[in-house]
C-alpha cells in the first residue's frame, strides 16, 4: 500500500463524490491518507472527514497564508487538540514569502508556536516553504537548538542548500506530482542528489498538483501512483522499491499512524 501523506479533502472540490474518491483510491492501493488542516478554523471538517473514514487521519495547523487569522495561537492550544486519536502531525505550517498573505510578522511566531507543539506532542511537523529556503533554513537550525522535533518538507521543490542543511537536522521531504512535470529539472535533481533516501514519503497535495499524466484534472489520491513512478524514474528504484521506502518511511514519521 501507498500512503499518500497530504490531501486537502474537507473544502468544495471534493464536496460531491469524497466517498467515491476515497474508495478510488483504495481499489489502487493507496491507504491510509493523511487529510491536511491548514485553518484552524476548518479543523472540525478536517477531523469529521477523518472520524467517518477507518483510514483516513488528520493533522492540526495553520498555513503561512492564515497566519494572521489566528495571529495568538499558542502552543498549547494545538497541543490540547492534537490529543485526538486521529490527530498524526502539527501543520500544515510554514512560511510563504511568495504571496505573502499574511505578513512575516504574522507567519514567523506561528510557525514557532507550531513548532514547540511538535516538540511538546512528539509528533511531526508539516512545513510549506516557497521563496523562504534560507530564513526557513536558520529558523529550524535555531529551533532545534532548543529542542528537538522532526520537520517534513513537503510538496519539496526547495534548493539544495535548503535541503542538505534541514537533513542535517533529521527533516524528511515529500515528492508531489510536481516531480514529474517537464519543468522540473531542478526538483528532480534535488530529489536525486541530496534527499536522504530513507526520508522521502510521497503526497498528491489533492486537489491541486495532478501529475502526469493527469495534468489539467481535478487531482485526487488515486494518482499517488503516478507520483510513486515519477519518484522511481528519478531515483533508478522498482516501483515495489518505492512503495516500500515510502511507506516505511512515512510509518516512521507519523507514528501514531496503526500497523
């Protein structure tokens, strides 16, 4: 089985058929799925998708974008919720200096109350990145001085300097169908280079990202399959090599994940 480690399945794009997704996914052999929170305001739908489904689990967080809709979140406050049985990770969290729809001064003390919630609960913490490689990179090196906790990278489409030094911390890094679009020489040579190999886990990021060959589509967690096969061409693996090392890495991530 394949885990994919980041959807978004709680908003409109999967409001009218989420069963028939769902099940699409397990007749592949795609199972359990991880259902993203990226508002806490969203989190009752996020683990009310979760509760209904045996294999679906859920995470609590804020991303970078609605930082400044909760700007005192506390940490605390996330770890009392992320007491949930069904709760696996903290985040989606992060900085985003792309967009910027919530100022820096927003995003940077929530992703450090994020990140003391992960070192309190022991679970791992989800992290979005774009256009942020080194603030993200001194941040986390600060951060773990203080303590440890172990970050994932996901939807990786960072450098290599921001890769080499969050492996150095321990961080693993998740291939999204992005690593299989022609433009993405440099994700690909990431990925191939400098990503430890025990510490990559594979994700659709569902509804967005489709990979090929379903770009243009709706994407879903039955093509975590295409993204596995996009991952296996760059690392010369056999497709039961990668689900193997994903799987077994994503296990070891979220270990509160059953089996």
């Amino acid at each position: 089985m394949l885990i994919d480690t980041h959807v978004n399945i709680h908003g409109e794009a999967f409001e009218a058929d989420l069963d028939e997704v769902l099940d699409r996914a397990r007749q592949v052999g795609v199972s359990p799925m991880i259902a993203i929170c990226s508002r806490i305001s969203e989190f009752d739908a996020v683990r009310g998708i979760a509760e209904a489904h045996e294999d679906v689990f859920c995470t609590i967080g804020a991303h970078p974008h609605h930082a400044k809709d909760r700007p005192d979140i506390t940490a605390d406050e996330l770890v009392a919720i992320a007491e949930h049985p069904k709760v696996v990770a903290i985040g989606e969290t992060g900085l985003d200096f792309h967009y910027n729809h919530s100022p820096a001064e927003a995003q940077l003390p929530s992703l450090r109350a994020h990140i003391e919630a992960a070192r309190q609960s022991g679970l791992p913490i989800i992290l979005h990145c774009r256009e942020a490689d080194l603030q993200m990179a001194d941040l986390l090196e600060e951060e773990m001085g203080k303590g440890e906790f172990t970050p994932l990278l996901h939807c990786y489409t960072g450098g290599a300097e921001l890769a080499r030094r969050a492996a150095d911390l321990g961080a693993y890094f998740s291939a999204s169908g992005i690593i299989s679009f022609k433009k993405a020489d440099e994700v690909r040579a990431v990925f191939e280079a400098v990503i430890p190999e025990d510490r990559i886990v594979i994700e659709t990021d569902c509804p967005y990202l489709a990979p090929v060959p379903h770009r243009g589509r709706r994407n879903e967690p039955a093509y975590l399959p295409d993204v596995a096969a996009a991952l296996a061409a760059v690392k010369g693996w056999s497709l039961e090599q990668t689900t193997v090392r994903t799987t077994d890495a994503a296990r070891r991530l979220f270990n509160r994940l059953p089996g």
